[in-house]
C-alpha cells in the first residue's frame, strides 16, 4: 500500500441556500457522509456547518480523485435524507462545491476552523477562501 498524507478542506451549500441544516436532519447527513466515507476509505477529521452549507476536512486516498469523493457523499447524504421519509421536502445540494488542499502542518487550523462553523459566521470570522462553494450565489 502507498504511503499518503492527503488533506482536503471542501464545502458545499444547499439547493438554493435554504437553512435546512439543523437539527436530526444536520444528524442524518452528517451520519451518512461518516459511513460512506468509511466505505470508500476517506478519513473525515472534521465536519462543521451552519444552516445551508457544510464543511468537511477529508483525507482522500491518491487512488480516487476528489470530484469523485465528493460526489460520493453529497450523492449518499441528499439519498439518504430522502428516503428516511422525516422531512415534506425534496433534500438537494446546489452543484459544485469549492476545495482547498490543506498541508500537514495547518491541519489542526483547519480542524477548529471546520469544528467552529456556527461560531464563526456569529462572530463574521469567517475566512472567505474557506467559504467558497463554487456554485451559484456560494
């Protein structure tokens, strides 16, 4: 097996920005974007977000390429979340997202900065690098 140290800081926002992200609903997604992650053997550090967009910091392997990570669980979390039947609406993220590479070194930064969502845009602390989404109006 290759030696890899691959770190990702991605984000992604909600179809249209609603501020579905809370509560057992902000549980479910989190709950699957955990267990397909470990199916296809990503390394969640950390998952943060406030009401209409999500972060997650993400080791990914050097056999898979990022889009397809990323789709991966963007695609299992909005599934999984719709077919629960626990919410009146149809769940979608917007297309794209936005990825930063992270070194070793700033991997702790990006941890706390992920972990520290909610406080961060109370605070208008956020770093804009960090908060692009890459789709439209993100």
């Amino acid at each position: 097996m290759p030696y890899w140290r691959l770190y990702y800081h991605v984000v992604w926002a909600t179809k249209g920005r609603e501020p579905w992200l809370s509560g057992e609903l902000e549980r479910m997604v989190y709950g699957a974007i955990l267990g397909k992650a470990k199916d296809v053997h990503l390394k969640v550090h950390a998952i943060g977000n406030v009401d209409d967009h999500i972060h997650v910091v993400v080791s990914i392997p050097p056999s898979q390429s990022v889009a397809r990570a990323v789709a991966l669980i963007k695609g299992v979390s909005s599934h999984y979340v719709n077919t629960s039947g626990k919410v009146p609406w149809q769940f979608a993220w917007q297309e794209g997202y936005g990825v930063v590479s992270v070194g070793e070194r700033s991997l702790r930064a990006a941890i706390e900065y992920v972990r520290g969502q909610r406080q961060h845009h109370a605070e208008h602390t956020v770093h804009a690098l960090y908060e692009t989404t890459g789709s439209t109006g993100g």
